[in-house]
C-alpha cells in the first residue's frame, strides 16, 4: 500500500492495463507529447510508443469514431475527452453506435472500450467546462457510467472498466486529481457495481458519489457531533448499480438523501430517489430527499460557483431537517 494521488493513480492504472495487454490503446487530444489535459498520460507515449499512444485532432467526434471502431475490430481502445462538456458532439458514435452495436448484431460485436473524462466544479472554469454531465450518459442503456471517489476506486475502477465486455464512461473530477490517499493495487475498495459503505449510521443515509462523497463524510462527522449517526454510502459504479445494499440500508434508517454536484433535475439522483422511493415506501419516515447543484449554468465567480452545489454544511442541514425537523436553510 502506498500513499498517491488520483492522478497517479489513473496514470498507473493506465501503465499496468497497457502493460498487461498490448490490444490497450490510449487516443485522445494531447494524450500524447503534452501527457493529457491534466498530466494523466504524461510519460505514457516513451513507455509505449506513438502507435498505441495517440495524438489525435481535436475532434471530439473523431476521437470516439476512431475509439468504437477500434473496439469493434479487437483493440481496447480508452479514448480522453478534455472535459464532459464535450461529450455532446460524440452521441452519435457513443449513444448510437458504441451503446447499441451489440444488441444490433446480435452479440456478435461488441464495443470494448473506455470513455475517460473529466467534469465537475472548483476550478472557475465557467459554464461550459465546469459541468457534471453524466445523467447523459445514464441515461442511455447500453452504456456503463463509473465515477470514482477515492484514490484505490481511481485505480481498480479503471482496471475493471478495461475488462468488460461494452463501453464505459469513466468520469474523473477535476477537482480530486491532486488528492491524496492509499492506494492497494492487490485489493479494489469493492467489486464492480457495487456500491461501498464508507461511514457507518442508524438515523439515516447519504447516497452520493465522485467528489461530493468527501463532502458527505464530513457532513456526517458534523453530524456525529450533534448526536445524528449517517450512513454514507458511495456509488462508485451508477451504471451497473447494486441496488440491494441501498434498499437495506433505506429500509434501515426509514430516511435518505441522495447528493450530486450535478443539477438535480432529471439528475441521477433523481432516478436513485425515485426507484428507491418504489421499493422502500412502507418502510420511510420522511420522503427521500434529493441535494443537487443549483439549475443554473456554473457561475465562473469562485464564489457563486462554490454557492451552486451542495457543501458539507448544506448536507448537514438537510440532514437535521430530515432527522429532527430542524429548519433547513432554504425555508428562510
């Protein structure tokens, strides 16, 4: 075990797939001489060459064109978009073709490959580089959605993601790159969809995921302090999701919130409510709660941008209304 940042991680993640199988390729903007937009590839074309690390124009749709047909053919391509923001103009080659091809040919072709990205907030990068975007993909059956929170998930996400059988989207915060943590190569936080308790709580549960697990977690030691034990729970994987570790522990606590740093209108979190909502009716004291990023567009002011999304007070204090009924802030 060794103490690392996410962006090593990734990067080793990367070294040890490439090294174990020579069908990974990696393509992408600035993968290559540069090391990617946030210094993940860096190194990665001298350990592996020019011909399975990629250069490639800047063509968000040639970049996952190239990336699908690549997979169709045997390679385990992962293709680098610079930001989710992009990811708009690849639903052509990523919803309908790379999400369908092997319904459409009757399981005789698949797309084996992996969708890197990055989204999130906390770097005042403004309305069209700063969002969380993975509801798109959620969305769209076929396609698997994993969203790492830690360091160990950052490596082992990636490793398994580069072992399934269809297309993966792999979305990195931005603003977890520099975190430290342990990294064990030999043990994953968990196994693939499931999700991972990483606090321990009988009065309720926080079912979040990516960076606002962190935001959570500490809720929840505020929380402690005020004599309110949570559960949290990290989703890791939202596409494939275990849902029977979640219904135990709704069905447990009888309340819930589900946090995301995305707008929460027609947010993942608002589907996990939902069909959560369905299995655990008789069982909840209060409905379950969804806290999400404001419907706006992400404010470039560091200020209002850190306003937009849930913080660790606010989860707090939602978290108090559900338990206690103390006021929460937005009944002011």
């Amino acid at each position: 075990m060794i103490e690392t940042t996410c962006r090593e991680a990734i990067r080793q993640a990367l070294v040890d797939a490439m090294t174990a199988d020579p069908s990974v390729i990696l393509i992408g903007e600035e993968v290559g001489i540069y090391g990617g937009a946030y210094g993940v590839t860096k190194g990665l074309i001298d350990l592996f060459g020019a011909d399975r690390v990629i250069d490639a124009p800047i063509s968000e749709s040639a970049i996952v064109g190239a990336a699908v047909g690549a997979a169709m053919t045997g390679l385990r391509p992962v293709a680098e978009l610079m930001y989710v923001d992009f990811i708009g103009m690849t639903m052509d080659q990523l919803a309908n073709q790379a999400a369908k091809s092997r319904y459409m040919f009757g399981g005789q072709i698949g797309v084996p490959m992996v969708l890197r990205t990055q989204g999130g907030t906390g770097r005042s990068a403004a309305a069209q580089h700063s969002q969380s975007l993975e509801a798109w993909v959620f969305h769209t059956p076929g396609l698997r959605l994993v969203m790492p929170a830690t360091v160990n998930d950052a490596y082992h996400l990636l490793r398994q993601s580069l072992t399934q059988p269809d297309p993966v989207v792999f979305i990195e915060h931005k603003g977890l790159y520099t975190m430290k943590g342990a990294l064990d190569v030999a043990t994953p936080d968990g196994a693939w969809g499931q999700p991972v308790v990483r606090r321990q709580g009988g009065d309720l549960v926080i079912l979040t995921y990516s960076r606002m697990l962190h935001e959570a977690l500490a809720a929840a030691g505020q929380l402690a302090a005020q004599g309110v034990e949570a559960c949290v729970i990290d989703l890791r994987c939202l596409n494939p999701l275990d849902e029977a570790p979640l219904i135990e522990a709704v069905k447990r606590t009888g309340r819930a919130m589900v946090v995301t740093e995305a707008a929460v209108t027609g947010s993942v979190a608002s589907d996990i409510a939902a069909r959560l909502s369905e299995v655990c009716f008789d069982w909840l004291e209060e409905p379950i709660l969804r806290l999400g990023g404001e419907d706006i567009p992400i404010p470039v002011s560091p200020a209002l941008e850190k306003g937009s999304i849930p913080s660790a007070d606010l989860i707090r204090d939602a978290a108090l209304w559900l338990v206690l009924r103390k006021a929460p802030p937005w009944a002011a």
